[in-house]
C-alpha cells in the first residue's frame, strides 16, 4: 500500500468523524430548540402562539432525527476505517494507518499482546468518557420526558397528529440514543474488565486460547462502538485526557503491559 493511499485512509477517518461530531452537535441544539419551543407551548397555550411554533417543532423534530441518522452513518464508518488502522498497528499488517503518530500509546512489538493492550487503552478512554457523558444525557431524557408528558397530558394543548408524530419520533430518537449509551459503556466497562483480567494473569498471548480472548474483546468493544453509533465528546476527553492517561500509565506499570512477549 503506498503513502498516498494511507494519507487517503487517514483522511477518511478524520472526516467521517468530523461529520458525525457536526451533526450531532446539531442534533443537540435542535433538541434544545424543540425543548425550548415545547416549554413555550406548555406555558403559552394559545392558538396564536402554536399557529407560528407548531410548524417549527415539527421540522426542528425531525431535522433532528435526520441529524441522529447522518451521526450514525459517518460514525460508523469512520469506526470500520479506524478498525482496520488498529488492526493493522497492532499486527504489522498494512491495511490501514494511525491518524497520528502518537494515537496508539504503548510500545509493546506487533502482537496480538500489542491489540490487547490497545483495546485496554481504548476502553479505559471509552468508559471514562461515556460515565461523564451519561450524566448529561440522562437528564437531558429527563427533562424532556417531563416536558411530553405534561403536553400531552393538559388538555390545554393541541395534539393534532402531525405533530404528535413529530414530538413521538423525536422523543423515541432521544431515548434511544441514551440506551445506545448505556449499553455502550456497559459493554466497554465487561471488555476493559476482561482484557484487564488477561494482564492480570499474565496470560500467553501466542496460546490459541488466549488469542481468541483477545480477538474476542477486541471484536465485542468494535461491535458495540458500532450498535452504539456515538461520538465521543472530545470537550468531555479534553477535561478527562490527562487524569486518565495519568491512571493509564499507572495501569501499564501494574499490569506490566510493557513486559517481554512470553
């Protein structure tokens, strides 16, 4: 494979991300948006005022569903693009190339020891990242979930069915999301804790056993980065970077990750 088409491969991840991130900070301020607008319902519920907001929530809700599909999309691609890139630092193999140099932080040889500790680094990151983001979502379906109930429990409010459509497909978007997250960061927490384990034990990393732990892992965290189709928050990794690569190198001296291959 020539420089030109790793410099291709580099590029196509780094945009696939950049997209899938714009979008979902769209999507995120169109969910402010149709909460705003929602609360002025709730508060004002006049025919004048639905007769100018209810066209916008409707397309402001939708717009942000089609923001959650074109996160989706470009997320995981930019996952497939970036799976090949581990896969082939971790195993000397020439299918795909870091976007940096110094993204992979370890220096254990080609291996599948080196995917291992790879997966363990991800994860670590992964878990982080996604408990400080929960928080935010969490009350963000909270929040929202008060605001449909009410509109659509006050007879007050109009329920005509478009825009109940809206407010349904927008409010099972949103919910939907946070379970992805969930899931996400309890499928990243067993991985991290299964490959951790690996180290622990000092496992052989050249034992078909062992091999297929690992391959395991590795595959189980890239399928539910994939189910999950969410960006990390690279403000939320900014604040988090230097505690946990703190932790990481730590962990590393501990787990003697660095250690000869066996």
């Amino acid at each position: 494979m020539g420089r030109s088409t790793l410099f291709c491969i580099c590029m196509s991840i780094s945009r696939n991300f950049q997209i899938a991130a714009t979008a979902e900070r769209v999507g995120s301020k169109l969910f402010l948006a149709v909460t705003a607008i929602s609360s002025v319902l709730l508060v004002f519920p006049r025919e004048e005022v639905e007769s100018w907001l209810h066209p916008l929530l409707i397309v402001a809700a939708f717009a942000a569903v089609t923001c959650s599909v074109v996160t989706m999309n470009y997320q995981t691609e930019g996952n497939r693009l970036l799976r090949a890139t581990q896969l082939s630092n971790s195993l000397g193999a020439t299918i795909g190339d870091a976007p940096r140099q110094d993204y992979f932080n370890n220096s254990v040889p080609p291996s599948f020891l080196r995917l291992a500790a790879t997966t363990l680094e991800n994860t670590l990151f992964s878990k982080e990242v996604l408990s400080r983001m929960l928080v935010t979502e969490r009350a963000k379906v909270g929040a929202y979930a008060v605001i449909l109930i009410l509109l659509l429990s006050l007879r007050w409010t109009s329920t005509s069915w478009l825009l109940l459509t809206a407010q349904t497909i927008f409010s099972a978007d949103l919910i939907l999301a946070w379970i992805r997250m969930e899931r996400f960061r309890q499928k990243t927490v067993r991985v991290h804790e299964c490959i951790r384990q690996f180290f622990l034990q000092q496992g052989d990393a050249k034992k078909p056993n062992n091999v297929a732990i690992i391959v395991a892992s590795f595959t189980d965290y890239e399928c539910a980065k994939d189910e999950a189709s969410v960006p990390l928050d690279s403000a939320v990794f900014e604040k988090l970077n230097a505690q946990v690569s703190e932790r990481w190198e730590v962990m590393k001296a501990q787990l003697q990750v660095l250690s000869p291959l066996k």
